[in-house]
C-alpha cells in the first residue's frame, strides 16, 4: 500500500470490498492471503473474485493502492497477468482460519475463530490477534451494526482476542489444514466451554480421549453436549454409559431433543432409555420419533422473492410492495441466477440501509446456510437452533432454489408433536 500511515483493519470488515481499477469494479475481495511466521504473518496478496466466470486474481499487497470502507484500489496494469490461485504455503484468512477452533496447550479448552485483526506498519500489513468475541461472532453471521455498537462498548467488556504470539506455527501444508488452531498458554477451564465449541472438540477426539473429556461434565454441560455432536459421536458416548445415565441425562432435554439423540441410536438401545426416563416425556418423545424423518420439502413455500444479482436495489423497493403481496417470506431477499441458481440472500433491513443505485451483487451474502430437499424436519430444527434464521431456502442437486422453510413452520410443526 502507498499510504504509509498505520491503520488497524478487521478481516470481516474487508472481504467483500470491491476492488476497483482505475475507478472501475472489477471484483470483490475474496481473501487475504499471508504467509505465515514466528512473529507476526504478513500479508503478501489480496485475491480478487470476479464475476462472470472470469479467473480469480492474486494481486501483490504492494500493488494495493488504498483502502475505504467500501472499496480496495488496485494499481496493476493487466489483470491477466494476476490470474492464479493460492499456493502451498500461503495461509488464505478466510478460507483456512475463520471458524476454526482454538485449543489451549492441553487440547482441553476452544475458542472460535470469529474475525481475526490487521494493522499497517510502514506500508505493510501484519495479522496481529485472533477475535473470538461476540461481537466478532456477529459480525462474522452478518450483524455489523450490532457488533459495532458492541465495539464501542470494548472499555466495559472483557477482551475476547488473543494476540498472534500466542497463535503455534501453522502447518506447511495449509491447504491440507483441516485441524485446529492451537495456543501455546492455558485460557480456561472446562466448564466454561460452549456446549457447540465442546461438541467440536469431542468429534476430533479418539475414543478413549472422547470418553475420559466426556464423563467429566456435570448433567446439565453433558446433556447439552450430546444434543450437539453428531449422530455417530452420540452412537459412541451413550455406548459408554450405563442405562440409568444415559436416561438421566435424556431426561434433561427436551422430547424435540431427546427425539433427536434416540434416533441416532439402535432401536433396542433407545427403547430400553426410554423405560427409564419418566413416562409422560416417554411419550412425548415418541410423537415427535413418528414424525422425525418427514422429509422439509413438503412443508416449503414456493412463495419467496427473488431477483438476479445485476438487479438495481432501486427496483427491488420499486416492486417490493407487489411481489409481497403474495410471498409468505419477506424478510429475505433471495438473489438467483441462471436456471434458478442460489447465488446470494440479504436481509430486507439491510436492503433499506443500502444505496439505491447499486446491485444486488454488491451487498448479498454468498455463504448461505441452506437445506436440500432429502432433510427432515429433525435436520431444519437443529439449524434453526444453530443460526437463529428466520427462514432457510431449500435448494436441489444443482443448487437451485426450489422453496423456502419459515422458522415458524417448523416450530408448528414440532409443537405439533410434543
């Protein structure tokens, strides 16, 4: 970068910039690619999605000509000459760290990776902590004004991040990386995990380790834990458990979620916890287990709005009004491409902050969370819970959008059965 004066940067807050040339957009920051060191990693590239099918670009930092809150000036002769993809060694931001787990020196407690910070130092760009705070987490699903406020509240709060000294070197393979990111101090005790962040910790543990971590948690922290792992992790841990604990820890869920651990395991297994546990939940659960693999997609509306991605805000607002008068879910936007591809969603109270004369393309979110049209009920539940949507498209094979499921209807259709 030419501006030699220091600046501190959020990753979330940079991907997604548009990159111009020459005051013309020719794509979006995809990522921040770094190479990685005893120190402190600094940023060599920048790689540029664009649109259209065109290759991505890996452009050198030092041909960043500027940062603004909406934009990244490149300063390169030819894109063509930039046309490549990450290579061993090169630690992509986004792609290889962001929603990792953070494990301390005894793998017995995590973090998450929510954002991670940058500063300038003499025109050059260093990763310098990690954030796994709750206002990087709300940035991280898209909430930026609400982490914002958050921020501003830094004095009051506790500081959630975690300086890169702390961060153990990344293997060399990085593009093989599928672990986590480890410390070299203690942060915290186990009690003081997430039930998701321990679940995380337990589906990347062998059996024996898996068994000792588990049998240390209270009911409660136990009982939540199993909701979370998944099915064949559950099939383990209640394996390894007496009847009479497994029934009590059952006995602290709810019959949606109890449902959900019992389908998981071998009906003669499931049937003898259910003797166990108090008998007017028994039958609750076992509702809720007649019901369980109903497949979502009959229950989807195909009442949605949608537009393609070159679509001018001002237009949406032009014919919102008209295309809600018959939807049943208004509070997305649902941003489609050819035969129907699901390409982006933005939230309609988002929408209402953006400028009107700019697309789609430039303000949608591209990492969706979606369903397929072979999940159950049981499968939108545990999303819903996970991300707290409002609603979840449902797409096909070819990712197509085929319907939309409202939170609502699956919480009817769960009480339904309880």
């Amino acid at each position: 970068m030419q501006n030699h004066v220091n600046q501190h940067y959020m990753l979330s807050d940079l991907i997604g910039l548009r990159a111009l040339l020459n005051g013309k957009k020719i794509g979006t920051l995809a990522d921040i690619i770094v190479t990685d060191a005893p120190r402190l990693p600094e940023v060599t590239h920048a790689r540029i999605k664009r649109p259209f099918g065109f290759p991505a670009l890996m452009v050198p930092w030092d041909k960043v000509e500027g940062i603004t809150a909406r934009t990244i000036d490149l300063n390169i002769a030819d894109p063509k000459l930039f046309e490549s993809e990450p290579v061993p060694g090169q630690v992509c931001l986004k792609d290889h760290l962001l929603d990792k787990k953070v494990l301390d020196y005894d793998d017995d407690d995590v973090e998450v990776v929510y954002d991670i910070k940058l500063a300038t130092h003499n025109g050059r760009l260093f990763v310098t902590d990690v954030d796994c705070s709750r206002a990087a987490f709300l940035r991280r699903i898209g909430l930026k004004r609400v982490a914002n406020f958050i921020r501003s509240l830094a004095a009051t709060i506790k500081d959630e991040t975690i300086p890169w000294s702390y961060v153990q070197q990344l293997p060399e393979d990085i593009g093989a990386f599928r672990g986590n990111v480890k410390l070299t101090v203690l942060k915290a005790k186990l009690p003081e995990i997430h039930p998701v962040d321990l679940a995380d910790i337990l589906e990347e543990l062998d059996h024996g380790e898996r068994i000792a971590l588990f049998s240390q948690l209270d009911t409660e922290q136990a009982s939540d834990t199993l909701e979370e792992v998944e099915p064949r992790i559950q099939r383990d841990l209640v394996s390894s458990l007496t009847k009479a604990r497994a029934a009590e820890l059952v006995n602290d869920m709810t019959p949606a979620q109890a449902a959900d651990l019992l389908a998981a395991l071998p009906g003669a297994e499931a049937d003898a916890i259910l003797e166990l546990i108090d008998q007017d939940e028994a039958q609750k659960v076992k509702k809720v287990l007649e019901h369980h693999d109903d497949k979502i997609g009959d229950f989807a509306t195909e009442h949605f709005i949608s537009f393609p991605p070159e679509t001018e805000i001002r237009r949406v607002f032009a014919q919102f009004r008209t295309v809600a008068r018959n939807a049943d879910v208004i509070m997305y936007v649902y941003v489609v491409g050819n035969d129907k591809k699901l390409l982006g969603v933005i939230d309609i109270k988002e929408l209402l902050r953006t400028d009107p004369s700019e697309r789609l393309a430039d303000h949608m979110t591209t990492n969706i969370v979606t369903l397929t049209t072979d999940n159950t009920i049981k499968d939108a539940s545990k999303l819903f819970a996970r991300y707290s949507f409002r609603a979840i498209p449902i797409v096909d094979e070819k990712e197509a959008i085929v319907g939309v499921i409202p939170y609502r209807d699956v919480m009817d259709l769960k009480h339904r059965y309880v």
